[in-house]
C-alpha cells in the first residue's frame, strides 16, 4: 500500500531517520513506494521524493535531505555520502509557470556524490557513469532569474561520463561538463563545455589537455571512493 497524501508522505521520510534499518526500509519500500535493489540501502536520511529507483550496491548515506523532486534514479554502486542536500520546487507548484522542466536526479552506473554539497534540481540534474561531485562545498544551481523577463528560469545541468567536479564550485544553469573532464577547484561554469581538458577559473576554461585513455578515464570500478 503507498501512501498517497502528500503531508504524511513527508511525514513518514522524517520518521525513518529515527526507524532502524528493517522498519526503515519497509516504510520506503511498502508505503512511500521506492523501488531499491536487495542491495540498496538508505541511512538515516530524509528522503522525501515522489520517486525513488536505486540499483543493485547503490547508497545513500546519513544526514542527507532529499525532498521536492519528482523522480531520482540512482544506477548499480551509485553513491549520495552524506551531509549532501538535494532541494527541488515540485512540478505542480506555482513556481516556473509555463516551463517545460524536470525536477530529478539522476546518476549513473558508480556516480558520487560526496560531502557537505548542496544540488538544486529544480531542473533536470544528471550524472553520468563514473561521474563526480567531489570534495567539498559544491552547488549545482538549476535555477535563475532573467531581468529581462521579470521571472525565475531553470535549465538543466549534465556531467559528462568520468567526468570529476572539485570542491567549492558553482554549476550554473545550463552547464554541461564533457565526457573525461576536470573542474577544477573554485571554478564557475555557465555553458557547454567541449573537449578532454582541465577545466578552470571564473568563468571556467580550458587550461590543458587530457588523455581520454588515461587510467581515470577508464575505470571500470568507483574503488576510490
């Protein structure tokens, strides 16, 4: 039986941070509805999403907050560490009136997210494969407002496969961070980047070439996390 009104929904992702493992996972799995793998597991975190599909050895850690979004998918050994908050402004509020936007998370085959990072996802946010969000303090901002149009925007942002994003930067809407990429720390991107580089600077631009076929690149395991 999923439970369907809205307040008790959240209601019961708050009461599963003090719920030990079986119960906890019941009440996701049975009454909030998510779809976990045997292997999946979520620690003491609120995680308050209309959809939730982890896959086989994925996780989410404690003290994370998770609310608003109306999908989040995370693929086989994909990882939100902990103190990581993911907010998003749910698509039948009033907020964005006439925009075509999808509040998700979506992260692939050993995605990660690590620690102390913030991720609106007002609009779509995606990792790919072997993806990162590194380090410390990183935002990933969806959301803007246009002075032209009086109004609040959002664009979506995609992080390229084996691709690597430092601490302490800022992703602005729009952003697409290529295939085998670095950003470097304290970097702001506002655009599509292009091309195997490093990545740095405000605004962030190519400082040097990468190899696509070094060993980072081709990893077939997320063993450094």
């Amino acid at each position: 039986m999923t439970v369907r009104p809205r307040t008790l929904r959240t209601a019961l992702a708050v009461l599963c941070v003090l719920l030990p493992g079986g119960l906890r996972r019941f009440v996701h799995t049975r009454l909030l509805g998510y779809r976990l793998h045997p292997t999946a597991s979520i620690g003491r975190s609120i995680v308050d999403v209309d959809s939730l599909e982890m896959g086989e050895g994925a996780r989410i850690g404690h003290l994370n907050l998770l609310r608003g979004c109306s999908e989040v998918r995370m693929g086989d050994s994909s990882i939100i560490n902990m103190l990581v908050w993911v907010n998003a402004v749910r698509a039948d509020k009033g907020y964005f009136a006439g925009q075509d936007r999808r509040p998700a998370l979506i992260m692939g085959r050993h995605a990660v997210v690590t620690v102390l990072h913030f991720i609106d996802a007002c609009d779509l946010v995606e990792l790919a494969d072997f993806s990162g969000l590194a380090g410390y303090g990183i935002i990933v901002q969806t959301h803007a407002v246009d002075i032209d149009t009086v109004r609040q925007t959002t664009e979506p942002i995609r992080i390229g496969h084996h691709s690597l994003v430092a601490s302490r930067c800022l992703l602005l809407p729009g952003t697409e961070v290529p295939d085998c990429a670095l950003i470097a720390a304290g970097s702001v991107v506002s655009r599509k980047l292009t091309g195997s580089r490093v990545f740095a600077g405000v605004p962030a631009r190519g400082v040097r070439e990468l190899d696509p076929e070094a060993p980072f690149f081709t990893r077939t395991t997320s063993q450094i996390w």
